[in-house]
C-alpha cells in the first residue's frame, strides 16, 4: 500500500496576493501531516489538495 501526496509546482501560487511557493508547500504539507490520522488507510481513498487561496494544486490517495 502506498500514500500519495502530488502537488502541482506550477499552480501552487496561482492567485495568492505574494507568492512564496516554499510556504505554500509547507503549509500544505503541515496541514496533511497534521490530518492524515483522521482518514482511513483503505485503497482507494483520496482527495484534492487547495493553496491557501482555496485552487485545486494537487491531490492525495492511497494505493
């Protein structure tokens, strides 16, 4: 089994007012650090990931 994180470096920042593409990183990344307890480890589950500025950048699943 595996975990996927993918995020897209490209729109990472798009529409946030100044761009810090490591800090959007690390906000994402702390946010799933954080949450990855409250979800079930079954194939299959996933779902997108947001910037700060609530854009779809990416997603998440376990295979």
């Amino acid at each position: 089994m595996k975990f996927t994180l993918e995020v897209d470096l490209d729109a990472l920042t798009d529409g946030v007012e100044a761009p810090d593409p490591a800090g959007e990183l690390g906000r994402i990344l702390r946010y799933w650090a954080a949450g990855v307890r409250h979800y079930p480890f079954v194939d299959g589950r996933g779902s997108s990931i947001y910037n700060s500025v609530y854009r779809e950048v990416g997603s998440w699943r376990i295979c």
